[in-house]
C-alpha cells in the first residue's frame, strides 16, 4: 500500500514539473514571438527615420548637430538589436533601452524643427516622411507595450516559489523589459 502512495506522489510531482515546465515553455514562446514582431517594427521604424533624417539634413545648417545624433542613435539602435540574439535577458538590453529613450528625444527635437520652420512645413516630401516616422513609431510603441506585458507575465511566472527552484535547472531565466522615454510625437 505504501508504495502505491509513493508511487502516486511520484506521478503527481512530475505531473506537475511538466505542467510546469509547459507553462513556462508556453510564455517563453509568446515572449520570442513578440519580440520578433518589436523587433521588426524596430528596424522598420529605424528605416524610416533614416530616410527622414537624410532629408531633414538638407534643412538644418550644417553646424546643428540634430541630423547626426539621430542618425548616431538610429545606427546604434541597430547595432544593439544586432548584439541581442533574441528577447533580452536581465541586463542585456540596456544598450537598447539607451537607443531608444535617446531616440524618443531625438525625435521630438526633430518634430519640433519641422513644426517650427516655415521651409520644413511646406515641404510635402518632408512632412509624408515625418507622418511615415509618426506612424511606425506609434506601432513601435504598441509593439513595445505588447512585449513588455509579456516580459512582466513571464518574469511574475518565475517568481513563484516552487519555479523559482524549478527555472535555472530547466534553462528559464528572467527577461528584461524594454524602457521607453516619453512618447513621440
């Protein structure tokens, strides 16, 4: 009889570490897919500031450093996504969570120039590669949202007693969200 109860107890604890491990395979995944999709309207949005920042220049004089840092922050946006194989883990990502407040910065210096300036205003081309900028970074931003509500399940996931044993031995550790400056525009 007591090996019956034993043998019981064994089922039901792996029953539970599968359970387990499932679970948190299950949000992992949800995690890496919506990494992929931030970090796809990422490069998207990165595209289209590139382009807007290579006409912007010819609008600013030469001495005003706007155009450069972005282009600078832009290329650095990149370069961190490129260094991150993946949804970042706990203290990887702060390179691109620099990149991207700076961005946010960036981006409403460069709104504020085109507001500003009679010449940008009426240039159409400008203003079409502004509202093209305006619009991936609203989906950026989503995208960024989305991501971080997951990041936050997952890491909540593991905080549990029992995970918090279980996780470093199945290969599950906790991931960073993603900062955000203020929002643009």
């Amino acid at each position: 009889m007591n090996y019956i109860a034993a043998l019981a107890l064994l089922v039901a604890v792996m029953a539970w570490l599968v359970g387990e491990y499932m679970r948190l395979e299950h949000l992992k995944k949800r995690v890496e897919g919506a990494w992929s999709q931030w970090n796809h309207a990422t490069r998207r949005r990165n595209e289209r500031l590139g382009d807007f920042v290579t006409v912007l220049a010819s609008y600013i004089p030469k001495e005003d450093q706007l155009a450069r840092e972005m282009r600078r922050w832009v290329t650095d946006s990149g370069r961190a996504l490129d260094a991150l194989h993946g949804a970042p883990i706990q203290g990887s990502g702060t390179r691109l969570s620099e990149a991207e407040q700076r961005l946010q910065v960036m981006m409403r210096s460069s709104g504020r120039a085109v507001e500003t300036n009679a010449e940008m205003r009426a240039s159409v081309h400008l203003q079409e590669l502004y509202q093209a900028v305006a619009v991936s970074h609203l989906m950026q931003s989503a995208e960024t949202q989305h991501y971080n509500r997951l990041v936050h399940d997952y890491n909540a996931a593991l905080e549990t007693p029992m995970t918090r044993l279980l996780a470093p031995v199945l290969g599950f550790s906790a991931l960073e969200e993603i900062r955000q400056g203020r929002r643009f525009p």
